[in-house]
C-alpha cells in the first residue's frame, strides 16, 4: 500500500446524515486519499470509490451503510481489523484479488472465550431491543453477530415421561453384566436445536448396579437407557446424573437425538465441554427459550447494546455468543462478486452458528476462486449437533464452486467428549441435501489445516463431482464418525495426520470409524498419510478406479478395506500395524467383492509392510455372489503375524492372480487353523484351474494351500496343501511349528498333478504321517525326483503314501533314520540301516541299540500269527516276515498268512489285508555293567564224600549281574576253586580221607563283588 500523502487527504468526519455526497465530492476533486475519522459516518446512497484512490479507515471509524446503498471500494483499503462495515447496505469491489478480513464485516475472532464460545452475559425484558451487558463490556463492537441464549420464544415443550433402566454390556457374547447394590438415579429434559428446553422428567433409578469400576465401553458394563416417545417440537434429549451418582456417572452426560431409542450409561463422566452453552450443563429448575440471533446496532464497548431484534423472552444474566458465520458469508459474497479474492483470520476463535430454519442447514457458502486463510492458526468453532439435520460449516451454495482453498486453518467441532455419531460436517462438496450436490467441484485445496472433534465428517467430498483436487498437510483428531469422505476424479489426499483418539470413561480408545473413505472415485492418489483409526482406507460398496494407496502408515484396528466395483488398484509401500482385542476382529488389508457387480479387476499389492497381531486377517479376498477377481499381484510384502488364532491370508474365488516372493512370517498363533495354516489360497476351486503363480515366497513353518491349476515354485514353506493341475517344482519344504492337520508335510487333494524336484525338510514336522500323501480322491498324479531330508529323525509309516494309479519314482531320502528309544520299534517305517539307540541301558537290557536289517513296518514282537485263535477287526499281526490287519473278524485257521498284496481269507470268517513287510532289528554293542551291591548269599549248600574228594552243590543264585561263586574252607580266606565256579555244583579233589572239613559258598557278581558266605557243609573222605 502506498504512503498516505498529508497533502492529498479528503477529511470525512461522522455524521448521523448521508455523507454520500460528500465523499462523492471527494473523489471528484482529484483527491487520491479518502480518510473516515472516528466515529460513525452514514452512507445511505451508493459511492465508489475508485481504483486510484486510497479509503483509510480510522480506529474507531464505521461506515454504517443504509438499506439499498452500496459502497464499492476499487482501490486500496486501510483499516484496523475492528467492525468498520455496518448496517444493512452492502460492501462491494470491482477488483480480482483482494484481501479481506472478517474483523471488517462484525467478526469477533476473540481468544481466550474458550470452545463454548460466551463471549458475555446480559438481561433484558421481553419485547426490549436493548440488553445490560453485565459482563464482557468490552467484547462487544457495533455490527457483531451475537446469539442471546433463551432471548427467543418459548414452545412449551412440557414435561417428559420416565425412561426405563436396566443393566447390559456392549457385546453380550464377549462382554460382562456385572450387579451389585449400588444405585443410579437419572433425569431427562427435552431440548431443542435452538436452544429451548423442557422441564426434567421425574427422576428414575436403578439399585442393582454395580460399583462404577465395572463400567466400561466395549466390555464393561453399562446402564442402559429406553427413552420415552419425546415432546412435540423436541430435537433431542439431555441426560443427566444425580449427585449421588458414583464419580463419572453425575451431571450431564451427554445429548442423545430423538431418533435414537436407547442411551447407555457406561461412566464417561460430564459433558459440558461438548454441548452448545444453550443446553444446561445442571438440570434446569424451569423451560428454557430458544436462543436469538441478532446483530448489535449500536452500543457497543458500553453496558447497553442495541440489538436489531426485540426479545421474545426475558432473559437474566444470559449468555450470549458470538457467531462470526454472517462476517464469513460477507466475505465470500463480497469477493465472488469480485472474480475471487482472499479470506485472512487474525489468530481467534470464530464461532460459527449453523442456522436452524433453512435447508440445507450449511453456516457459511464458500464461492470461487476464495482462499481462506491463516497465517496464526485461527480456529473456526463449531457447536456438537444433536439433532437429525445435517450440519455443514462450509459448502458451496447450490453445491458448485471451483478454485477454492482453505489453508492454515483450525477447525473445532466442539464435541470433545461425545461417542455417538451425527450428520455433522466441516466442509463439504454438496449443499447439504443427502451429500449429492448439484454441480461441479474443480480445482480446490485443503492444506495445513487441523480438524478436530467433530461427531460427523470433518470433510465430506464425496458429493458435487469433485475434480482436481488437494487434500494435504492436514491433522485430524479427536473425531467419533468417518474423517473424511472424496470421490470424483484426480485428487491428491497426502501427507496427513489422522489420530482420532477418543475419551471414554477416563480411558483412551483409538477407535472412531473410517478415516478415508472412497465413494465413485477415479484417477486418485491417497500417499504418504500417517493414520491411527479404527478404520484407516476404504470404499464401501462404491466403484472406484486408477487408485493409487502408496506410503501410507496405518494403525490400530482396519487398515485397508476394499468393497464394491474396483479395477486398477495399486496397493504399494504402506507400512500396516494393525491389533485388535476380544471383541472385534481386524484386517490388515480387505478385499470384498460380495455385492452384486463388485468384481475386483487389475489390482496390485506389493512391498507392503504387515505387523499384524491377535483377531486379525492380514490379507483376505472374498470372492463370490457372481462376482470375479483376476490379475491379481501379490508380491514382495513382507507379513509378521503374531500372536493370533485367525489364518493371516485368505483368499477365496480368483483367478489370474501372482502371489510371488512374500515373506509370511507366523509366530505365537494359538488354535484355530491358524497353526498350521499361514495362506489358504483355495475354496471350491476345484472345479476349474485357477491360474495362479505362486513363486519365490517364504513361509516358514506354515502350509501354503493352493488352488487348482496354480504353478508353485521355488518358495519356501512350512508345508503344502495341493488339490488338483498343480505344477510343484523347486520347493523347499521344512515342516509346520504346529500341528499337522492333513497328515502329510505335502497334502495332494486331487488329481493331474506334477510333484518334481522338491527339496522335504522332516526334521521340523510335527505329527505327520508321510512326506508326501496323497487323499483318497487322488489319481494320476507324478511325484518323482524329490529329495527328502532328514527322515530319519520322524517315525513315518511311509516316506509317500500315495495311491496305485499315481507315478511315483526316484523320490529318495538322503539320510537313514536314527532315533532314541528304549527298546526296539514298534511301528512307523523303516528302511535297512535305521538305528534305534537305547537310551537307557541296563543289566537286563545292556545293548548300545538296534539296527534294522530288513526294512518295512514295525510292529510290537508279541503280536506274532496265531492258530486257532479269535481276532477282531482291525487286529494287526506278523507272519512269514510281513504284517496284516483283519478286516473281517473271526477264528484262524491252522495257516499263516503269506500273500504280498490285498486281501485272502484267514479262517472261515476271517479276512487278512496285507500292510507291507515286517521290519527286522538286530541289537549291537553289548555294554557290561558294574555293580557296587553284593549279591545275595547262596543257599542249599551240600557236601557228599569220596575217596580223596567231595562233591558240592547248591541252589542257583538269581542275582541279574551273577557272574559265579568261590568256595572256601571255612575260616578259610582262600578259596579252593582256581576259576569261577559257574555252575551249581563242584568237585573238590586232593583232600585226605578222614578228615574232616567244613566248607563256605560265596556268590560273586560281574563287578567281582561276593557275597557273605553260605551255611557250612561239613564233609569227612574215605575209601580205599
């Protein structure tokens, strides 16, 4: 702006009469500065003033400007950003471009009034247009737009009937009602949308609660509230809790709208901060009036203001509110007229009124090529709607506008405490008549805005066919509803913060609803947004196309979920935490195409980052009513799922799809198919080949199930479950962490398939019966050239159990099985060379082990072929070096069974199937033992005398470690015997007849211990 020249001013001094023409007079004399001094100046014909010319405004100057006269600026303004325009003519300019402030039109923009927006309070009779202000004196400015809370007319809206109570919980299967003694009293009051109220219900009680720890939102208990059919002109309804009421459960406690039968109770304590100041934060003792909305006249910085409007009621010490929504319209009016323009907020609070009598119910209509800016984060105030209207803050009038922005701007909602969810929005591509819009949307811009605590929508653009536009740089909060709506074509939606954290009962919950959602969308990029929501991205069941999801982190519950009609979709670069608790389950990404005409076409998912834990699907499609989805590209994401029961992917009814060189990554999972399961790509699929390719993943300790006709190769897994057409080639297979449910480390379900050149792992497997099985159903299948690796670690009944009419070749183990046991094998398969060590060798069994000679299946040595005996079905014996199972009861005959193959009879009833040939062990490596205990003394000693000899015998010892015994003399320490005796009886030679000699036994055991000496055996030799 250029410099005032002293020399070259126009004085204009205020005057209660037209001034017109001397401004007029003014300008036509060449002067090129037109200077309004303090106090108001009239202008009740139309001026302007020219582009040329300078208007300066004075601090305390307004130009109060009559009904019918317009006051067009074209050249430069300068004035403080106070009220200067008042009355009821307009403001005008010819000039494209200008700055306006909202200050100029009677826009409070206070700091410090706090979110309810009472800017004072004042009293007045009924029918006065003036009011006393007896607080915030110095508030109040000629030309503000001010609210007098129960300055209206009152509707006699009588007084309610009692609501009924009992107890309940959120979700009864998962949530717990918990009773007790203790007592909950509660009053309702009818209220309306502007601002009147009813007088309280009687109150009404329940004694049977219990104390206020076992509220709680999702699992806790709860209070549950029916409401009565509600008064005649009543919007909504007010509760409130008695004071005698535990902590958390006292005064108001929310505003319910009448379409809602029920309210529940579940301890979030007061809401005072999130209701418009024309509710009553106490239960009112009288009815309250509507609220009037006028505009101060005159009177303002003084006790009494003159308002454009006479009270309905009397009013005492009443609140009154400043709404700024009248100097925004101006603004936008102002500048439209003028091809565009910019809206500047000064660092404030602006209270934005939503108008209660028009439809649609939008505050203020933004126009083209408008700005509206903030350089210091004004705040744009909103009041929480209890009503069933739809509430707009900002929308383009008869839904078209184009070139608009909105930047640096704070966008409060007012509803901080709040749960329940209402058509509530903050800006919005539609004029408010169910979100259509009635024309075109184009080149736009949100940035650098915050937007916080709204019960609706902060933006809805999914209506008025919205083209080339910018969502970025945004900070959403604090919101109970969906964030955020777009629709139409090329838009941008990135770099935004969504973090809609909510306050129940004390405790914080990352949970509101979606944050992004896509309705008829195409040509769109949603990328590099940081998301913390229930829900983060999705599309209902609305077509969108050419959508690009890249770079994006989401949190908390849903990250991704895709529904409707979808066709080129690019999923890439995202970084997905997602978790749950009890009572809901979660998705990292879904796809659902259930609806009718709801395929899914062209959609690639790659190098996505998955953190998944507890109820959660990672990735699941869902396939079906006629729908289709093909070229499908899964690959490079990598997938940590933890501590869960649910399979991490799913996928059902799709064709054309490439699932290649993931990494899955299962850990901690409990139940459920879960433990064994990491990808099901499989469901009823087997009537027609799938066309997958399934390359280069890793899964580790988890099965990969895989649909008809699918290539799979070269991943890593924890095993297989094929069904029919597959190509297997170059897999390594390494065994599931958890239990195996079909058998078999590869599972064939079904037919034409080729099983090649795969490497099994055994070593990891739990609970298998095979390497390879094939199902009952299985034919013509070729497993040849597998290796297999570490069989002999596993108890198998085969290395494949496969059907006759499937070609199985060159499938070889690469190890031979070595197993601890105590004692020899008695079933599993096994092949020569398979070693059974003995883990716990004694005196009775001192083998090092077994090793198999004869390879085929053991079987417990006592159950050998009998004749003439009873068996039952499914008795299993051994005969001829092979095993049979009866499949027929009955009584042997006198023949063992010797056939190789099917069945033969056994007896008259009795029917033998064969099983294969019985495996044969031999022990190795005897161990001797040593002993530290004596064994037991011998007994029955007795001596018979001979010519010059005796002969001794005695009883045999039982001792497992005998080795044999020693004979002594009796106090005698040598013994007679020169080697151990090992026999029972012995002849002693060379002794003298006639005399006589008493002898001792002893028993000596392996380790050479003896035993104490045996009862003496006296002998005396004769003979000649």
């Amino acid at each position: 702006m250029a410099p005032i020249d002293s020399h070259d001013q126009f004085i204009v001094s205020p005057s209660t009469s037209d001034e017109s023409g001397t401004i007029n007079s003014g300008i036509a004399s060449g002067y090129k500065t037109i200077v309004f001094t303090r106090g108001t100046h009239t202008i009740n014909s139309n001026v302007t003033i020219p582009r040329d010319v300078l208007a300066v405004i004075e601090t305390g100057a307004k130009l109060k400007i009559g009904s019918g006269a317009t006051l067009t600026i074209n050249g430069e303004l300068s004035a403080p950003k106070l009220p200067v325009f008042i009355g009821d003519g307009k403001v005008a300019t010819g000039v494209k471009g200008r700055v306006l402030y909202p200050q100029w039109f009677g826009a409070s923009g206070l700091t410090g009034t706090g979110g309810r927006g009472i800017v004072g309070r004042g009293t007045s009779s009924a029918g006065s247009s003036t009011i006393t202000v007896t607080d915030g004196i110095d508030r109040f400015s000629d030309g503000n737009t001010v609210i007098v809370i129960g300055g209206g007319r009152n509707p006699s809206l009588g007084t309610p009937a009692v609501p009924s109570l009992k107890l309940g919980t959120y979700d009864p299967q998962t949530g717990k009602v918990t009773t007790g003694n203790t007592k909950y009293t509660y009053q309702i009051v009818a209220i309306t949308k502007d601002g009147a109220y009813s007088l309280p219900c009687t109150p009404v009680a329940l004694s049977n609660g219990p104390d206020a720890s076992y509220f709680e939102y999702y699992q806790g208990t709860r209070v549950e509230m029916t409401m009565p059919s509600a008064p005649s002109g009543a919007d909504g309804w007010a509760i409130y809790g008695a004071s005698s009421n535990p902590a958390g459960h006292q005064g108001l406690l929310g505003v319910q709208w009448t379409r809602s039968a029920q309210w529940f109770d579940y301890g979030p304590g007061r809401w005072d901060n999130s209701v418009p100041p024309w509710v009553p934060t106490a239960v009112p003792a009288q009815t309250g009036s509507r609220f009037l909305a006028t505009t101060i006249v005159s009177g303002g910085g003084t006790s009494v203001l003159t308002l454009k409007d006479a009270l309905a009621s009397a009013v005492q010490q009443a609140p009154i509110m400043a709404d700024d929504s009248v100097a925004l319209q101006k603004c936008y009016d102002l500048l439209d007229q003028a091809g565009g323009g910019t809206i500047e907020l000064i660092k404030g609070r602006y209270y934005i009124h939503i108008p209660t009598n028009t439809d649609p119910k939008t505050a203020v209509n933004y126009k083209s090529n408008v700005t509206l800016i903030s350089y210091e984060q004004a705040i744009i105030q909103g009041y929480t709607n209890f009503t069933m209207d739809t509430m707009i803050l900002f929308a383009a009038k008869n839904g078209r506008a184009d070139n608009f922005a909105f930047d640096g701007i704070v966008f409060d909602g007012g509803n901080e405490t709040t749960t329940t969810e209402y058509s509530y929005w903050g800006i919005a591509t539609a004029d408010g008549d169910g979100g259509t819009g009635t024309g075109l949307h184009n080149d736009f811009r949100i940035r650098n805005c915050e937007f916080r605590y709204f019960t609706g929508k902060a933006l809805w653009l999914g209506g008025g066919n919205p083209q080339n536009y910018t969502v970025a740089d945004n900070y959403f909060h604090h919101g109970n509803s969906n964030v955020m709506t777009v629709s139409g074509t090329n838009f941008a939606v990135h770099n935004n913060r969504i973090d809609t954290s909510l306050m129940y009962g004390g405790k914080s919950y990352i949970r509101a609803a979606e944050s992004i959602i896509m309705m008829n969308a195409d040509s769109g990029l949603i990328e590099g947004n940081f998301i913390r929501n229930w829900g983060n991205i999705s599309s209902g069941a609305y077509t969108i196309k050419n959508i690009q999801i890249v770079n994006n982190t989401m949190n908390d519950t849903n990250g991704i979920g895709l529904a409707g009609y979808k066709e080129n979709i690019m999923i890439s670069g995202n970084t997905l935490n997602i978790s749950t608790t009890d009572y809901i389950v979660g998705h990292g990404i879904a796809i659902e195409s259930t609806r009718n005409n709801s395929p899914c076409l062209k959609m690639t998912i790659t190098d996505n980052i998955f953190n998944t834990s507890g109820k959660v699907q990672t990735l699941t499609f869902s396939v079906d009513g006629g729908n289709i989805a093909n070229e499908i590209n899964v690959s490079n994401n990598f997938i940590n799922h933890r501590d869960s029961s649910y399979i991490p992917l799913n996928f059902r009814f799709m064709t054309d799809v490439q699932f290649n060189h993931n990494e899955i990554i299962c850990t901690n999972v409990t139940g459920g198919g879960a433990t064994d399961l990491a990808i099901d790509l499989t469901y009823d699929m087997s009537s027609a080949d799938s066309n997958w390719t399934v390359i280069g993943n890793n899964i580790p300790g988890k099965n990969l199930s895989a649909p008809s006709g699918a290539v799979v190769v070269g991943n890593r897994v924890g095993g297989m479950r094929l069904d029919s057409n597959h190509i297997v080639v170059g897999n390594r297979v390494t065994g599931t962490s958890g239990p195996n449910t079909w058998g078999g480390l590869v599972n064939v379900g079904g037919s034409n398939n080729v099983i090649s050149n795969n490497t099994i792992d055994l070593s990891g497997t739990v609970n298998i019966d095979a390497a390879i099985k094939e199902n009952s159903r299985s034919t013509n299948n070729i497993i040849t050239g597998n290796r297999i690796l570490n069989y002999g670690s596993k108890a198998l009944s085969s290395l494949i159990l496969h059907n006759q009419n499937s070609t199985v070749m060159q499938n070889m183990p690469s190890d031979r099985k070595q197993i601890v046991s105590d004692k020899q094998p008695t079933a599993g398969s096994w092949v020569v060379g398979d070693t059974v060590y003995n883990n716990t060798p004694s005196v009775s069994n001192p083998y090092v082990g077994w090793i198999c000679t004869i390879g085929g299946t053991a079987i417990d040595p006592n159950k050998a072929w009998q004749p003439n005996r009873s068996y039952n079905v499914n008795d299993q014996v051994y005969a001829n070096g092979k095993i049979y199972t009866s499949t027929a009861a009955g009584q042997s005959s006198t023949t063992a069974p010797s056939h190789i193959n099917g069945t033969a009879s056994g007896g008259s009833t009795l029917v033998w199937q064969y099983v294969g040939f019985k495996a044969v062990f031999n022990p190795f490596g005897l161990i001797v033992f040593a002993s530290t205990t004596p064994p037991a003394v011998p007994t029955g000693l007795t001596a018979v005398a001979g010519n010059q000899q005796a002969t001794f015998k005695w009883n045999p010892n039982t001792d497992p470690d005998l080795a044999g015994y020693n004979l002594y003399p009796k106090q005698n320490n040598t013994k007679v015997n020169s080697t151990l005796i090992q026999t029972t009886s012995y002849t002693l030679t060379g002794i003298p007849n006639g005399k006589t000699t008493t002898y001792e036994l002893v028993a000596v055991n392996t380790a050479g211990i003896e035993s104490g000496r045996s009862a003496g055996a006296a002998v005396t030799p004769s003979g000649s």
